[in-house]
DNA sequence: CGCCCACTTGAACGTGTTCAAACGTCGTGG
DNA sequence: CCACGACGTTTGAACACGTTCAAGTGGGCG
C-alpha cells in the first residue's frame, strides 16, 4: 500500500522519506536542522492557546498530542503525534496558537527556529510543497474525525482510531506483525472521540468480546483486520500513504 | 478586529486583500490567472471524493461546501465556502479528492489548471505561503469544529457556527451592520454540526424564543452578539482574521 | 391553484452522560 | 516485604440529550 519505510537514524528524515525520494542535497539539509533538545514527562504541555511560538517543535521519541479545552471541563483532542511529526509547524504561517501541543508519554522533543525553516525551504525548494502536503494529511484527518464525531456511533469511532493508528504506526515502521505500542487510556481516547470515559469502556468492552483485537492501555494487538476495519467503516484513502513520484 | 476589505472586483484578489497587503505585480498576476468558468445550480457535485483532478476550483459568486458520505445515508459537511475561496486548493499536493466539493446555493465557478497555480507560485515566491496559511485556516476551522461535535450541546454548536458564518462574511464585506445572507437549510445544518434536522429544528426554535438573532433559511440577523457568542463559546482567533505584516 | 419542499410538532425510543462506588495494578516509601 | 496511594478500569442506576418515524403545516413558485 506504501512504500517501504527506511531505517534512517534522523526520524525526521525517515518521516520524510516514507512519503518522498528525498535527493542527497536534502537528506543532509534535514539532518543538519539545528534544534534544542528536551526530555519531557508525560502529560506536559508543550506549547499552549495563545503563545506565539518562534519555533517549531519535532517529536523525537514518544506522543504527542494536541487538544482544546472548552471550559474548563471539556477537553477535545485533535491528533495524536509519533516521531518524525512536527504537530506545530502551522506556527510558522500563524502567529498565535488555537489550540495546546502536550506528551502523552515520556518524550524526546527538538525546538527548531522558524528562521532555520525558512531557511531550509529557499534552499530546497521542493520541501516546502513536501511539508505543505503534510498539514494538508493533518487536515484530512481531522474531516475524517468529524465525520466519526458526526456521524458514526461509539463502537464504530473507536475501531476507525484503532485502524487508524495501526496503520500510522506500521507506516513508519512502528508495528511489527499485528501489534504496535499504544499506550492510551480510556479517557484520553474519550477526549479524542468526543465521549465520556465510562462510554468508552462500555464500548470497548462489547468490542473485546468479538475478539477482534487485544488492548490493555499499552499494547494494541489486532486480530481481525478487515472485521475491524468493517466496523470502523475505515478506509485508509484518506492518510494519503502513497509515495509522491519520484524526484526528476 | 481585521483590515477593511477592498472592493477589487476580483474574488480572490479581494480574499487575499483582506488577509495581505499585495504588491501591484502580484495583484496583476493573479487577475491575470486564467481560468475555465462555468455557472452551477444548487446542490451540484463540482468534484468527487475518489476524483484526482488537474485543476482547483475557485468560487466566484454563490456559497459551495465541502463533505463525505458515511454510508450512503449519512453525511458529514466540513466547511461552507464563499466567493474567493478555493475549497479544493489541496488537490494541488493530494492526488485523490478524499471528500467532495458541492455547490450549496445556484454559483458561478472558475476552474484554475494546477499547473498555472504552479507557475504562479514559482513566479511570486510570497504567495505560496499565503495559500498555504489559507490551508491552515480551514484546518483551524476543522479543529473548532471538532470541538463543537465532541463537547458541544447542540444550541451551543448551532450558536457557534451563526457566529463563525457572521464573522467571516463580514471580514470579505459581504455582511451589512447586523445582517448577512445566509442561504442554509436546517437539514444542511445539521449535516454540518453532525445533528439531525429535527434536532436542529427544536434547538434553533428554542434559540430564537430568547431573541438573540433572525433566521430564516436565506438571512441571518444578529441582534445580541455577545449573549450569542456566549452561548457558543465563541471565540475568534480560531479565524487568525488579523492580517499580515506588510510587504517588504 | 396546487404542488413541492422545508419547517414544525408529537411520541417512543436509543445512545451516551453523570455520579458513585468498587476493583486492580503498579510504583513508592516505610 | 508490605502498606499505601495514585491512577486507570469496571460496573450499576438514573437521567439527559438526540434520533427516528410519522403526520401535519406553511410558504414560494410554476
């Protein structure tokens, strides 16, 4: 369905190159983006509503995810975030941040300045259409996630996020087999699909008992694919997984 | 709140006045843009999820919107689209439509060959960034949405988006004092806010019974703002309506 | 005038929420 | 090593929100 994924040390790269042959010339340019590294706990907020960031923030090990409250209460999360991702890289177009970036688990960020960015995109003059394509995918998830929250009722939203993901994770080279870490609970997928903790459970549990996949808050194991993908109605078209042409 | 709008008669001239101060080369080139036309009655497919066009579509007079079928009796709608909008901009870097594109009310549209898009970029280096923060506003839009059908009651998303409709209206000139067109059935709204027509129906009565606003399928009027933004927790940045720094 | 479409209303039903309590597991510190 | 606490999961019961089906209403347009 894609293209294989390579083995390359820089998660960036490896992200890039999932997608598009990058030439040499690039290869180097990404590896040699200069960035501030932290260690980050789970569950910390990485950039908020509000800021005005100058710089741009790559996962390097570990989730991310991004998310908006309404009240103070309600919580609503928009995308979950692996390595190779930068969930931010729409501050360089947009001063001010809608909405918050947090870890999900321990992780490994790097803060790349816009200016390096910038920098990067006149001297490659292919890569700025390359991350362009990228916030467009993000878009396309997110109508596929309103369609979910609109239209699709709890089982069904929770097997399309689990199909979802698996393919995600296996098309960076994350899954092995049927299985792929995914260390999620209840109410952090609740917050994603638009339902209460207790809602997820109960919808969780019914699904458990047609055996079509194992999960247990750590690890996702999928049994049934096609069943499961029935159920979730998914259809992977929409993550756009297949290779761009060729570099000339 | 944001620049005042200019009156140049070309739509997307005009769209892009409202965000950009542009220099006179790049206001010519992109009147110069040319481009098929044609006129479409209401309720018309313009492309189709599975579709991999060679050209984007840019409103020029009439409403479009954007959505996906689950199933083949349920749809979601993502966005409403106006004239200058170019709903299908992403099909320049995602080879396959992921959704359709229709139009809401009687419209006359503009087929814009990617490959002028291409040149046009090429030729006015700022440009693409503007483009692609206009991509980043409909994500933004998408990612309000979400919220609303995730952690919503349905008179507040419906407040929500008479909100959402207004503002962006206005910020093209295309609302006068209180009042804005607003050609929408309660069944399209629904599909919007992920609700069912009825539901849609009851709710909106029970707005209207506290004289907040006028609606009746073709104009909206406003009459308390700020009791109406309340009850949707309305919030603007979401929009990022301010404009940019000007040209160099 | 009459038809069509959208809006409106009612009643029964279903899905998902809320609140509350119990249970398990894992990591920490005594 | 065990006790404890924190956190996530599981379960029950009452309730609220939203859907579905069905019938009736009303306005605009041919």
């Amino acid at each position: 369905m894609h293209r294989p994924y390579t083995t390359d040390p820089h998660p960036l790269v490896r992200k890039l190159e999932s997608i598009v042959d990058l030439t040499s010339e690039e290869r180097d340019a990404l590896r040699a983006l200069s960035f501030m590294q932290r260690e980050l706990n789970a569950g910390q907020d990485i950039v908020r509503e509000g800021d005005r960031p100058s710089q741009a923030c790559l996962i390097l090990e570990g989730w991310a995810f991004r998310y908006k409250m309404a009240g103070d209460d309600r919580r609503q999360i928009f995308s979950f975030h692996i390595p190779g991702d930068i969930p931010d890289l729409l501050s360089i177009h947009l001063n001010t941040m809608d909405h918050s970036l947090a870890t999900l688990t321990a992780a490994r960020v790097g803060f790349i300045q816009h200016r390096s960015l910038h920098e990067l995109f006149s001297r490659h003059p292919r890569l700025p259409g390359v991350f362009w394509r990228e916030t467009l995918i993000d878009a396309a998830i997110f109508r596929e996630w309103m369609v979910g929250m609109g239209r699709r009722k709890a089982p069904s939203r929770i097997a399309h996020l689990l199909c979802e993901l698996y393919v995600k994770l296996e098309s960076v080279g994350l899954a092995n087999g049927h299985t792929a870490p995914l260390r999620i609970s209840q109410e952090t997928l609740g917050d994603a699909l638009g339902l209460s903790s207790v809602h997820v459970n109960r919808a969780l549990m019914a699904l458990r008992s047609k055996n079509l996949f194992t999960f247990d808050g750590r690890t996702l194991t999928i049994h049934k694919w096609d069943r499961l993908a029935e159920i979730g109605e998914f259809d992977p078209a929409y993550l756009h997984l297949e290779p761009l042409a060729r570099a000339a």
